[in-house]
C-alpha cells in the first residue's frame, strides 16, 4: 500500500481563503437562527428487526429537511448514530434502501442532499447566476450564493438533529458516505469538532481548483463547460470553490477517519481524493484498490466501514431507551485523541 500511495501525487494546489473559518462561523450560526423543529413519524414497513422512521429538520435557510432515521428494533440504547448523504443526483431514495447500518445495531440517519435525485426537499434559493446545468455549478459567482454551502450547512444540522434523539448517545455520533456523500462527510468532519468519527469512500468536491484538469468525466465535466463557457468567470470560480474543498476541511478535522479510493477511478481521481487524506488532521487511514475505479473497494469497503465505525463506535448495551423521539438536548463534547 505504502508504494502505490508514493506512486500517486498526494501533494496539493489549492489554497485556503483568509476568512474559511469565519465565513463558515458565520453560515452554521445563522443556519441556527432556525431552531431545528424536528419531526420523527413511524413509517411502516414489513421489515420486522429494523423502525424506519420518516424524519423533517430545518436546515440552511429554515429549508425542511426530510431524511429516513432506521435503528433496530427493541434495541437498547443509547445507541451509536451515523450521518449519511449518497452520490450525486441522488436524494434520501427509498426508506428500505441500505439497511446495513440498523441492522450492526447503529441509529442511520439518511439525508436528503437538496433538489436531487427523487427526494422530498426542494432547494428553495436563488441559484445564484448562470450554470453549466448542474448543482456543482450552481451559484458559482459567490461562496455566499454556491449550491454547496448550503447542502453543507444541512449536513451539519443532520449531525444536530441525529443528536437530539434520546435514544442515540451524542458523544458516539459520525458520518459515512461515498462520491458526493464522501465529500459531504469529509465536510461534515471539518465543521463539527467533536465528531467521532467519518468514514470517506471515494469523496467527490476535493482539489477543486485543479478538478476539471484531473477528471473528464461527469460531474467535473460541469466544472469544465462552465469554465469553456464564462471564461471571464473562471478566477472568481475557483476563489469560490476553496470554500468548500475537501482539502481545506480535512485540515480542521480530528474524528478518526477511514479513507478508500480507487486507483482507477476517472470520476474521482485519486490525485484529487489522497491531498485531502495527507491535510486531514486527525487519525486516519486509508486503503487503496490499485485495479479499481468509482467503485473502489465495493462491499469490502463496506466491510471496512462497518469495522472501523464498530472500533471506534463500540456499538453495545446500554441502558435502556423505548423510542427514538423525546426531548432534545445539546450534543455532550467528546473528542478523541
């Protein structure tokens, strides 16, 4: 592993804006000027070890954020909980799809990333200016307007809301995902301090300024027609994609992470993916599939995944909880060294 990670460029070109931490202090505190005003309602299934629950939180702008909360049936609590956004185009999906995360005895909160895919949530701002027709370029004109820079916020609100139920122990709270969900999740662990940890496959929206350059394939290729087309535009884009790289937050992050990518992987190439694993700053591993692309390391990644959350979740009894709504309380701090 050790020579195929020297044999990929890990080093990066991007750089970080002067106000990164403030402007992102300043998104999630008026994202919180909407209190959360979560909704947990019963959704019935024939599954018989495993509740779904259909759930709505506030989000970026007061947005009502829908997602699917699955935990195990009778289970004892509190449990351990994971955030999860999925790849590009796609939303929250069916409340039966991926049931791995309940069934190792987690809380799985399933988000909606806004406006895509069949999702329940709208993306309800104004796009921010003219596009290549997708949501990478939505609102490239400013970090202030950029499509992602709410979806972050959301994500960040997810973690908050997952925390608030009585049954998930807030101190053992993280975050898993792949493609856009990988970029989402490497976000996630930038911007909340006190996650336990994230697991990245693949991640999408990292060395973004040198993106277009890496991939020709979809979603990048956005990148790349927006730059053909508005090539006046293009420094002011790229200034607004360092806000929200993945190379930038990995270097505020300390949750003990998992890594994977593909070597052959031309949507998210690895000489994107490995500079955000050398900036991440907290423990961290990474696992390399030499022959693999997009893919990476499929259901071994999976495996992977549900061993490192169980390391460093340690799901087991706990004193006994009998529904997953009730009061919320504030997340209890816990960092890992």
């Amino acid at each position: 592993m050790h020579g195929e990670l020297a044999a990929v460029d890990t080093r990066t070109t991007q750089t970080e804006p002067a106000d990164f931490d403030a402007f992102w202090a300043e998104t999630l505190r008026a994202t919180r000027l909407h209190p959360l005003e979560m909704t947990v309602e019963p959704r019935p299934t024939r599954l018989t070890v495993i509740d779904v629950y259909d759930v709505t939180f506030r989000g970026f702008g007061g947005t009502r954020i829908h997602a699917w909360l699955r935990v195990p049936r009778d289970a004892r609590g509190p449990l351990p909980g994971l955030v999860q956004f999925f790849g590009y185009g796609n939303g929250r999906g069916h409340a039966l799809r991926d049931l791995r995360w309940a069934a190792a005895g987690y809380a799985h909160l399933v988000v909606d990333t806004r406006g895509q895919g069949h999702g329940d949530t709208e993306d309800d701002h104004p796009e921010g200016g003219p596009s290549a027709g997708g949501f990478l370029t939505r609102g490239l004109r400013s970090p202030h307007e950029y499509y992602y820079r709410r979806v972050y916020a959301d994500a960040v609100r997810a973690v908050e809301a997952l925390r608030s139920l009585e049954t998930v122990d807030p101190t053992r709270v993280g975050t898993v995902g792949a493609s856009q969900g990988g970029g989402i999740s490497l976000a996630i662990a930038g911007l909340v301090p006190d996650l336990a940890v994230a697991i990245i496959q693949a991640p999408f929206l990292c060395e973004l300024d040198r993106a277009a350059d890496l991939s020709t394939e979809f979603p990048y290729s956005l990148l790349t027609q927006h730059f053909a087309d508005r090539r006046l535009d293009t420094a002011t884009a790229l200034d607004t994609l360092r806000y929200f790289d993945g190379v930038n937050h990995a270097k505020r992050a300390t949750a003990p992470a998992l890594l994977s990518t593909g070597l052959r992987d031309g949507i998210t190439p690895p000489a994107s993916v490995l500079p955000a694993f050398t900036a991440y700053a907290g423990p961290k591993q990474v696992v390399l599939w030499p022959y693999n692309g997009h893919e990476a390391g499929g259901d071994l990644d999976e495996e992977n995944a549900l061993d490192f959350a169980s390391a460093h979740l340690a799901p087991g009894p706990r004193p006994t909880a009998t529904h997953p709504t009730g009061a919320p309380r504030a997340p209890h701090l816990s960092e890992e060294s």
